[in-house]
C-alpha cells in the first residue's frame, strides 16, 4: 500500500468521488471538477488516462454493470479493496497535515 503514498491531489480526488458507489467517468468528472466551482480542474482526457492508471495500479475497477460498453464514458468504475484503503491512508495524512498547519503561527507573529 505504501508503494501508493501519497495520492496526487487529482488521484485522491477521483478515488473519493468512487468512494460512495461506482460511477462512470462523466460522473467522475463532474465530481471532481464542482470541487473548484468556476474552474475544471480535470479534463476528459487527464481523467481517462488517470483511470487506465488507477485501474493498473488495482486501486479501481471496471464493475459488471458496464457490461460491454463500447464507449469507455459509459464505463462504470468502483474502488477496489485497496483503493479504499489508499484513499483512507492518504486522508488520514492530509487531515494531519492540516492539523499541523493549523498550529502553525502567521509569519507576522514571529
């Protein structure tokens, strides 16, 4: 799992939008992108050669419910297993990390 660590923002941000249930990449996409309003921080294809990636990498997978969908923006992806647990690691790190810059004090304060 460590091999994963730590997530590119981009990859955290696909992996958590699967976190709920499987999606196509449209979906993926729009999730994504609504984090940033006003600007797409994802296109389609960073996000399909991102997906390819995540799907070697078995942090995601094809589901059954994509049949044989010729077009891969219909194809249906959920976290694996090891995904989730990747999403969750990484996380973690970053809520720590914001624990840590919350503590930080303003440079005027020094």
């Amino acid at each position: 799992m460590d091999a994963h660590l730590p997530l590119r923002p981009v990859a955290c941000a696909v992996l958590a939008a699967l976190a709920d249930d499987a999606r196509p990449g449209i979906d993926i996409l729009e999730a994504v992108n609504a984090t940033v309003p006003g600007r797409p921080i994802l296109g389609p294809g960073t996000l399909y050669r991102l997906l390819r990636e995540l799907r070697q990498a078995e942090l995601i997978a094809r589901t059954d419910a994509s049949g044989d969908a010729p077009d891969e923006r219909q194809v249906h992806h959920v976290l694996t297993p090891l995904g989730r647990s990747v999403l969750r690691a990484d996380l973690e790190r970053l809520r720590r990390t914001i624990a840590l810059a919350g503590r930080a004090r303003p440079a005027t304060e020094r």
